[in-house]
C-alpha cells in the first residue's frame, strides 16, 4: 500500500478548492441550492468519497495532518467568544434558558434511543451511550475521552464505534439542518422580520465592511492570538489542578472577558473583521473535517450503526419539527434556531452554525439564532452532557454490565 501524507500549507490549499468545488457543485444542483447545503458539506464529502475510491481501488492511502484544522476551531469558537457581550447575553437570556432546558431534554432522548436500540440489537447496552450523546451532541472530542475511559474498563473498541458516530454524524447533520429549516419557513410561509428593516441591517453591514481598515484587521489578528495563547496558559493551569476542559471552551471565555472588558471602557472593536475571521474559520474547519475522513474505517460496522444513525436522524428530525421549533417561539428564528440545533444534536456547533449561514444568506437575518445556538452548543451542552451521561452510566442497564464510566 503507498501511504501520502499531506501537511502545512498542503492541506489549506486542498481545503480551499474543496470549498470551492462545493460551492460550484451546490449551485448546479438545485437540490442542494433549495435545500441550503453548506458548501463545505457538499465538497467535504466528495473528497472524502475520492479519497476512499483511491483506497478501495488502487490501495491509495491519503492522511492529512489536521494540527491546521484544530487551528481554526479555535479561532471559531475565540469568535464567538468576542461576539457574546452582556448586553445581547440579557437581552436573550429567556430564549437561551428555553433551548438549554430543551437540549437537556434531547440529550436524555438521544440516549434513552442509542441505549434501546444497541439493547435490540444484542449488544453491551453501553455502547447505546456511544450511539447518544457521547459521540452525536458530544462529538469527536467526547467520543475519544470517554472511549479511553470505557476501553479500560473493557468495554472492546469504544472509542472507535465513537468516531464512527461522530464521524456519520457531522455528514447527517450537516445534510438536515437546511432541509428542516426550509420546510419550517414553507409551510408556515415565514419571514425575516420587516423588508425594509432588512434592508436597512444589509446596507449597514455592507458599509461597515468597506470601512474595514487594515489596522482593524491586524488588531483582530492580535486579539485571536491573545484569546487563544491567554486560553492556552488557563487550560494548563487547570490541568495542573485536575481539571480538563476544552483548549476551544478556554479560548472562548477569555473572548468573552476580552469583549466586554472593552465595552465596560469604552474599547471599539471591529466587529465585521470579527464576523469575518469566524466565517473564514468555520468554513476552513468543516472542509479540513469531511474531507479528511477515511470512509472506508466506517465500513466494518456499518450496519449497526447506519440503523442507529438512521433512528437518531429520524429523532431529531421531529424533535426540530414539533419541539425546538414550537417552543422557540414558531416564527422565521425558530426555523432557523431548528436548523443551528440539528447540526449541533447530530454533529457538532460548527455544523450547526453553518447551516444558519446557509439559511440567513437567503432568506434573511437571525440575530436571537446567531446569538442562542453557539453559546448552547459551545458551552452549556458540553457541561449538560456530561451529567447526563454520567446518568445513564449509573442506570442499572448499564452499570451492571460492569463498565464503568
């Protein structure tokens, strides 16, 4: 077998065609236009598709060095973190308390499925947890910290089942969001707000972006830098005292501290450079994800966990439809709201925020979306998460297996 590895600056040149090639492939199929696939997605996949006909058929490996990847996360998630000022916090804090007490409940739906079905099938009931919200809500970080946990306690190739749903999740939820926000604003023949509101916030944007000056673009590129590295050092020193969190969720509060520390004295940040460098990012961190990944490791399990993929896309699909949907308020943010919190449930926030750009680029602004879904998705669920699965690991379905958690 001939092994490539591709590395630095290699793997952004191959991100960014990517991109583009889903870009050009999402506006020649009306399919994908109508139901707003995130070009990442739609390219992200085809490479990947490539990259197993490679193997299968010529015994072509290919390995991308992702350390670029991980790069962008964090710049993403130090965005979000620069956008969350106190006053927008306050003035969405019973919407943000609305969907984090509605993502609760879907953590503990999503378990209650992976559990019985993996029970159905006539497997170790734990491995349920790995077809829930360890892997779908939790992603690829939780999948792996919790797969070395249970692999100790013997609970076989965990951490590789729950990359498998991490993985067929990021393309599930990547491929609904649009299709279910879509629908929403169909049949309920929804709108962004007022016309002329619109286009008022349009122009605005747009005349902030031409005021952009290169000094607002070097401060921005300082403040990324100094979140991140200022995360970094606060990630260590809770490490040091036994406490593991995140390099991204660090990163993200000092963000927040960084924003509202200026606006208490009055400091102007460049917001459209801020808005700017987080599309980028996104963007760039979903084409390194789905391009990457080796379908053909998916392979050997995929039966099972095509079934469970299959039964946790169907839950969250009605979830979407008649829960987040209705109790976010049923008006042109809900349905975007519904779309953010598919990709969130199945894959990951990025692939949550992805499909609200996607909606909002054509339908119209969401600020209450854009405001709710990143902090519920890159902060509280992560936090929720774990307590629910430290729930489940000690129902007696689980805990007499002997696994432990």
């Amino acid at each position: 077998m001939s092994i490539y590895e591709i590395t630095g600056v290699d793997v952004l040149i191959i991100a960014i065609i990517v991109w583009f090639l889903g870009e050009f492939i999402t506006k020649k199929f009306h399919f994908l236009a109508k139901n707003n696939i995130p070009s990442a997605v739609t390219g992200g996949l085809i490479c990947s598709l490539f990259i197993t006909f490679l193997y299968t058929v010529f015994d072509i490996q290919i390995n991308f060095d992702m350390r670029l990847r991980d790069l962008m996360l964090l710049v993403f998630f130090t965005t979000i973190g620069l956008s969350a000022k106190l006053t927008l916090l306050k003035a969405g804090g019973k919407a943000l308390a609305l969907l984090l007490a509605i993502a609760t409940a879907f953590l503990i739906l999503q378990d209650i499925t992976g559990v019985l079905l993996v029970k159905l099938i006539g497997a170790n009931p734990a491995y349920g947890l790995f077809g829930g919200s360890i892997s779908f809500a939790g992603g690829y970080g939780t999948a792996i910290a919790w797969g070395d946990v249970v692999e100790q306690a013997g609970l076989i190739k965990a951490k590789e089942i729950g990359i498998a749903f991490a993985t067929f999740g990021l393309i599930a939820g990547g491929l609904i969001g649009g299709p279910i926000s879509e629908y929403l604003i169909k049949k309920h023949n929804l709108k962004a707000g007022n016309n002329v509101q619109n286009s008022e916030t349009q122009q605005s944007k747009n005349l902030s972006l031409k005021s952009v000056h290169i000094s607002g673009i070097l401060a921005t590129i300082l403040l990324l830098a100094l979140c991140m590295e200022l995360g970094d050092l606060v990630n260590r020193f809770l490490f040091s005292s036994g406490v593991t969190l995140p390099g991204f969720l660090t990163a993200m509060m000092i963000g927040i501290a960084f924003t509202n520390s200026a606006d208490f004295f009055k400091i102007q940040l460049s917001t459209p450079t801020i808005d700017r460098a987080a599309e980028i990012s996104l963007q760039i961190f979903l084409s390194m994800s789905l391009m990457s990944m080796q379908l053909w490791v998916l392979s050997q399990a995929a039966g099972p966990i095509l079934l469970i993929l299959m039964a946790q896309v169907l839950v969250m699909t009605l979830f979407t439809i008649y829960i987040v949907f209705r109790v976010m308020g049923k008006d042109y943010d809900a349905s975007v709201i519904a779309s953010g919190f598919a990709g969130l449930g199945l894959g990951a926030t990025p692939v949550g925020i992805a499909n609200m750009n996607a909606i909002t680029s054509k339908y119209g602004p969401s600020p209450k979306a854009f405001l709710v879904i990143p902090l519920v998705g890159a902060f509280f669920i992560d936090i929720v998460n774990a307590l629910v699965i430290k729930f489940f690991a000690n129902l007696p379905i689980i805990s007499q297996t002997g696994i432990s958690f």
